[in-house]
C-alpha cells in the first residue's frame, strides 16, 4: 500500500508540473503594432520625396531646360510635374513653339545603362497672343489666318518658313531671296512656305522682304513676324554690324519691334576667348557634391561678372562635371551650379534677362575621367554667347 501510495503521489506531482505554465506580460497590439507600419509608411515617402521629386523630377527638368538652351528657344519656361513636362512662354512664331515642344520631347539624360529620356509627357502653355495653340507634343500648330513668317540662314542656306496670304507673295520672296545668292555665302534657299489665301494686311510683304534683304547680309541668323512682332537676331562680320543695325531698324510699316539683336563675329570671338582664360586662369569652386559657392570663387566671379558686361548678346552660364557618381544626378547638379553661377553675376550687376543657365553633366568632358586631374578639369564652369542659330 505504501509503495501505491508513493506512485500515485509522484503521478500528482507530474501531472501538476506538465500542466503548469508561466503568465507573462503580452504588449498591446496598439499602439506597439503600428510601429513597422509606420516605419513602412516613413519609408515610402522617404522614397517618393526624394526619388521621384528630387531625382526624377529633377532630371526631367533638367534635360529639358538643356535641351531648350541648345536649341535656342530662351523664351520657353519649364514647369516639371514628375515626369510631365510644361513648356510656357510667348514663342515668337508657331514654328519656334513646336519646335521648344520637339526640343523636350526628345530630351535625353546620360543613366548607367546610357542615354535615356526622362520626360513623359510635354505638354503647351504658351501665352494667349500666340499663334503656337498646341496642347500637348503630339499636337502641331493649327495655321494662323494672320500671316507670319520665321526666316533662318545656317550654314550658307536661307529656309523661309511661314504662311502668306498668296501663291504671288511666296514666290515673290522666294525669287528675292535667290537674287542675294553669293559664292562663300548664301549657296542655297528653301521655301516652305505655306499660303493661307487669307487676308493681306497692308506693309506685311515691306516687312517680309526687310526681313530676307538684312538676313541674307548674315552669317547666320532668324528673322521673324508673328503677332504683329518682328524679330531678328544674326551674327556678322563686326564691319557690317552698323548697316545691318539701319536697314532692320528702320521704321516699320506695319507691327512692332521684339528682340533684335546682331552679333558681331570677331568681339563675340574675343569675349569668349576672354571669359575661357579668366575661368581657367581662376576656376569657380564649390563645395564638394553641392552647390554652394566656395567663398574663394568670389574674385573670379567679379572679374567675370565685369567681363560679361562687356560682351554681346545673350550669355549662357554652362555647368559640367566629371563621370563620379550618378549620370542623373550630375545632371541636376551641373545644371543647379550653373544657376547659383547665374545668380551671382545678377547680384554683381549682370543684367537677369542676358544670362541663361544650362547644366549638361557629364557629357562633355576635357580631360580625362580615369585620372584625377582629368577629372578636375571636367568639374567646371563655362560661360558662353548664345549664338542666333542655336
């Protein structure tokens, strides 16, 4: 009996242990579970703001606005919405709006897997006077009732391109222009231009022929009659700057004055070849990886502040780095130096409206991106004059 006794309390005593367990603390889903959700949630907008607004965004603004200076079109703005890309402004002709729009549509950024295009989207928000009514990339310029025309001389041939109000008036100018053929000079004419047998407003033909007569005298150049506006911008021999200046300023029969503006050959050479020095001589720095001024770059930017003045036309502050790092992002940043750049030569009296900024990255380098002076070299800034053909 003893012996069953013991058995059965040793069975209690291992059925009370195997049974028994311990309590211990349990935490609250709430709030203690929304920590990795929240942490999930930070990351995300982490990556939207800095991925999609600071990096894609940016390159897309920046691909375009390089693309808008490299054609020429200064009059265009963009606006960046990711990816989309607005394009705003007065153009001064239909052409030259569809031509900005072209210009970023197929604006390309340098990624590690090469050249790419980072907008998706362009769309048009030109200013009511304009005859460019296009909506989006896809779409071209419907053709204006009010004759206009875009006149470009490049490399020794004059394109006519426009609407005029007769099949007489286009050949008429088209006959004018061939007249000013000359060997070495203007080889060739190209009329494209279109007839809208609409009304034919008294002093269009006067100002249409001024604008072949002093553009043919050119290097290279535009003229242009959109809006009721003239333009006219060329380059030439710096002997013939003063006559060209009389004939396109004469008073106009019919219309207003926009942007004219003549170039002469030799002092934009000599202004270039003075800002190149200056810059090598003394380089802007800034701050590694960012765009802040080094405040040693102060001097230089005085003397090249005071030599901009002095030049021609319309400059244009170019930023370049070396192959370090991300393509996009050494696209945003050249573009970002090029604008501090601008706006310190505004702050030393450079006139805002003479100065674009343009950031093209790596794609340009001079030196050699395996070598650290190479690459030096390669993080610089440029300043140059926006020639009437660009």
């Amino acid at each position: 009996m003893s012996v069953d006794s013991s058995q059965s309390g040793l069975k209690s005593v291992l059925s009370a242990r195997r049974y028994c367990r311990a309590e211990g603390a349990v935490l609250p889903f709430l709030p203690y579970g929304l920590v990795p959700v929240l942490g999930l949630a930070a990351l995300l907008l982490f990556g939207w703001l800095v991925l999609a607004v600071t990096a894609v965004q940016g390159t897309a603004r920046a691909a375009a606005e390089r693309a808008l200076a490299e054609t020429g079109e200064g009059w265009a703005k963009v606006r960046a919405s990711g990816q989309w890309i607005t394009v705003e402004g007065n153009p001064p002709s239909a052409e030259a709006g569809q031509r900005a729009l072209t210009a970023v549509r197929n604006a390309t950024s340098q990624t590690w897997l090469g050249s790419a295009r980072p907008v998706t989207r362009v769309t048009a928000n030109f200013s009511a006077s304009t005859p460019a009514q296009a909506n989006s990339i896809t779409t071209s310029p419907a053709v204006s009732a009010d004759p206009e025309f875009l006149f470009r001389l490049t490399a020794g041939t004059l394109t006519l391109n426009g609407h005029v109000p007769t099949e007489a008036l286009k050949t008429a100018l088209g006959t004018r222009a061939e007249s000013l053929k000359s060997p070495g000079h203007l080889q060739d004419v190209i009329n494209r231009m279109t007839v809208t047998n609409g009304p034919s407003p008294t002093g269009f033909d006067t100002v249409a022929e001024r604008g072949i007569d002093t553009l043919a005298q050119c290097e290279t150049g535009t003229a242009s009659f959109s809006a009721l506006t003239f333009n006219f911008r060329c380059q030439a021999d710096d002997d013939k700057v003063a006559s060209i200046g009389a004939a396109v300023n004469a008073g106009l029969p019919l219309g207003a004055f926009g942007t004219v503006e003549i170039l002469p050959i030799q002092a934009v050479a000599s202004c270039e070849e003075e800002l190149s020095h200056l810059l090598e001589a003394a380089r802007i720095e800034f701050t590694p990886g960012s765009t802040v001024l080094n405040v040693a770059s102060g001097p230089v930017l005085d003397l090249a502040a005071r030599a901009a003045a002095d030049c021609p036309g319309t400059l244009r502050v170019e930023g370049h780095t070396d192959n370090t790092g991300n393509p996009a992002f050494n696209d945003q940043l050249s573009l970002r130096r090029a604008e501090a750049v601008r706006a310190a030569m505004i702050a030393r009296g450079v006139p805002p409206e003479r100065l674009l900024a343009a950031g093209f990255g790596q794609s340009q380098p001079v030196g050699d991106n395996t070598t650290e002076d190479g690459r030096a070299r390669n993080r610089r800034i440029e300043i140059r004059i926006v020639r009437p053909d660009e």
